[in-house]
C-alpha cells in the first residue's frame, strides 16, 4: 500500500512539474506574436462583420484548432458554428405623430418586420426621453424588452439619436417585436399615423467553437473565450492608416484561446469538458455569445474564462490582470490560491462605472448564473489606442501578454480537474 501511495504521488508530483514546463515551451511570446501577426495583419482588413477578411480570420483559427485535433461542437460538421441574422432596411417610411410629419430623418425601428403599421398609441408600450433625462440609460433597456415599444426622443438629443439610427440599421436575430423611436418635440401626442416598409435581407455569421472532452466530467463544462471580429476599414485618410487592426481589441483573446487550446490538448488531463470559442459580433450587439449561449445549458457550464484586451500592461504593471464582477462569485479567489507561488496577482476591476462585466461576451451566461468573467488588462481610463487604427500589434507587450495566458493556464487547474467550483452568480442581484 504504501509503495502505491508513494508510485501516486511521484506521478502526481511530476505531471504537475510537466505540466509547469510544458506550459513555457506551448505559451511564449513568439508563439503569441505568431498569431497575432496574422491576425490583426493589414490582409485581414480589421476583421469587420460580414467581410470576406473576417471569414479568412474565422479560416485560420479553425486551422490552429484542427493542428490540435479538437472534437467539434455538438452535431457540428466542423469548427464553425454558423446563424443568420436579418437586416431591415427602411426603403420607405411616411405618417404623422399628430401634426408632425414622420420621415426617414426623424424615425428609426430595431425591427426584422417587413412592414410596420401604428395607427394607435395604444397599439405600443410609450417611452419617453426627455430633455433632461440621461439618454442611455433610458433608451438601452429598451433593447430588451421582449414586446412593442414606441420611444419619444426629445430633439435636446439629436445626435445620440442619429448615432441609435445607425445601431438599429445593423443586422439582427429574427424578433417578432418592434421597438420605434421618434425624434421629436412633441413628447405628449394625441395621435400616430406611421408606415414603414423595410427591405429584408439575411446575413451569415458564424463563430469558431472547438472541444477538449472530459475524463470523468464530461457533461461539465469550462469555457476560454475571446471575440475574433473588429470595427473593419475607416475612410481613408492620406496622413493615417485607415484600418482598425484589432491587435488588443480582440486579437489577443483570440490568441490566447488558440494558445490554450494547444496547452490542454498536449496536457490531456481535463476532468471536465473544455470548449474553445472565438466569437464573432462582438462589436455590433454581442450576436456570437448570444447565439452561443442559447446552445448551451447554464446549469452544465461550471466556468467561463472570457478574455479580452490583454496585450497592454494593467494599471498595476506587468505580471497582473483584473476579472470582471469579480465580487459576484469566488472564481476569482479560486484562480489566485492556483498562483499563491506565483508573481503573477489577479485583482478584482478597477473600473466599475465602465459596467464591464455587462459589456463583452461573458454577459448572456453570467445573467444565467454562470459564474462567466472577462480577464482584461485594458487601462479603460486611459487606453490610447482602444478603437483607434493605432491598436497594431506592434503597440502590444509580448511577453507580458504570454504570462498572463500562463497565469489563466495554470490558475484554472483546479476548476477543469473538477476540485474546485466556482460559486453561481446571483441573478437576483443582476436586476
């Protein structure tokens, strides 16, 4: 028995000592700029939804994941997990809101509907955005709403109204509700006579998801996420370069979901099932983790290890990163007892009125409880090249990003062999 014993932990003791090598040789800051410079190159255009380049990105992780021998996803015939979105473009709109007329300068719909007819303003719930009122607090939850909503903007915010156009033109998931709004001075109408026609048109998106299977866990899942689409090419400008690379924003999650993904296939000793997903549309509405997470049943996902903007040291330095909602579960407090020998130090976000956690690819699963975190290192009160065309990969540490991607590695460890599990979020809490 006690030559057992002692054979279980020489094996134990030296699978984690390989474990610590092999984590250096698989995730290193030539390794990281391999990816990113394919990634967030010129070929790939910023990476912008719906363009040739982002499939080429879609093409080329789909490539790293199958040199890994990952499972695919589900039923899926292979790494891509593709949806439709629908766009409605208005090609007619004419009525009165009393006596002012209704045109295409003054409404906007976030609709999938071919046609839209109020003829009442009992036929919508009303919303109204007054002068004074704080725009986006009032008009985002509207989004929301699973039903008809009419929304009055006061013309005091006229420019945050013509930005929402341009949102509300984007293409969306089919929805049988309609949300109107109406730019106007009139705030107490007695009555609306309002037609819309749309022009409909479907277009493909897809993400790129890969599967680690689990040991003795296999109907558990952790996931590592980041988001592969970016803001595409800018008007073109003489003294600037037009393109918005993506390096930071999201190239490196990316990057380090590849990187990972390599790291626990060599190391083969996941107790619980991991999936690997790079989404796609994030920077429209978060349409890929929307779509991903309806695949998924919350109550099975133990973690989710979402990362985002980790090229750029945090505002602590080098060797350190903040978790999103970091007060809302103990994952947190799990991943830094996995570095206590470590320099490396996760700190909770230092930048709450940002409402980060509500804002990247973690959200739609953390709404259902799932203890789901963004990592980031992103100083967002000051990133000087966050959405710019200067987040290039040249701008990024290389190092620095390889040992956070080592620190997520090794932190996780507890969580993907099944001793450890994070606490739920509290959904009650969310509301």
């Amino acid at each position: 028995m006690k030559k057992l014993l002692l054979a279980g932990l020489l094996l134990s003791i030296t699978s984690f000592l390989w474990a610590q090598t092999d984590v250096d040789g698989l995730i290193n800051a030539a390794e990281a700029g391999r990816i990113e410079n394919v990634l967030a190159s010129d070929a790939m255009r910023g990476r912008k939804v719906f363009s040739p380049e982002i499939d080429k990105a879609a093409d080329f992780i789909a490539s790293e994941f199958a040199k890994s021998k990952l499972n695919f996803f589900g039923d899926a015939k292979s790494y891509f997990q593709e949806f439709a979105m629908v766009k409605a473009k208005p090609i007619e709109v004419k009525g009165m809101l009393g006596t002012e007329p209704l045109t295409i300068n003054n409404v906007a719909a976030n609709t999938t509907a071919a046609e839209i007819n109020i003829t009442s303003l009992k036929d919508y719930q009303v919303v109204v955005v007054k002068k004074d009122d704080n725009f986006s607090k009032v008009v985002f939850p509207v989004f929301d709403l699973e039903k008809n909503v009419l929304v009055l903007v006061d013309t005091a915010h006229t420019r945050r109204f013509q930005s929402m156009q341009r949102f509300t033109g984007n293409a969306k998931f089919t929805s049988g509700v309609s949300q109107v709004f109406i730019l106007t001075t009139n705030l107490d109408p007695a009555s609306i006579d309002l037609h819309i026609k749309n022009q409909l048109t479907e277009q493909k998106l897809k993400n790129v998801v890969a599967v680690l299977p689990g040991k003795s866990k296999k109907d558990e899942y952790v996931i590592f996420s980041g988001h592969y689409d970016h803001l595409g090419v800018g008007k073109p400008n003489a003294a600037m370069d037009s393109i918005f690379n993506g390096a930071n924003d999201d190239a490196a999650g990316s990057t380090a979901v590849i990187m990972l993904s390599k790291y626990f296939s060599q190391l083969k000793n996941n107790e619980r099932t991991l999936v690997f997903v790079t989404f796609t549309g994030e920077e429209s509405g978060g349409f890929g983790s929307r779509y991903f997470s309806k695949q998924m049943n919350p109550a099975k996902v133990m973690a989710m290890f979402n990362i985002e903007m980790i090229g750029t040291e945090s505002k602590w330095g080098t060797n350190s990163a903040y978790i999103t909602g970091y007060e809302r579960t103990d994952m947190g407090k799990i991943l830094q007892e996995n570095l206590a020998d470590s320099k490396f130090h996760f700190e909770p976000d230092p930048y709450p009125r940002e409402n980060l956690f509500f804002r990247s690819d973690n959200a739609t699963l953390a709404e259902q409880g799932v203890p789901a975190h963004t990592i980031s290192t992103s100083k967002m009160d000051n990133e000087p090249n966050y959405h710019k065309v200067t987040d290039q990969v040249e701008t990024l540490d290389m190092n620095n990003m390889a040992e956070i991607i080592k620190a997520i590695a090794i932190s996780s460890r507890t969580i993907i062999s099944g001793k450890d599990t994070p606490s739920r979020v509290k959904t009650d809490e969310l509301k």
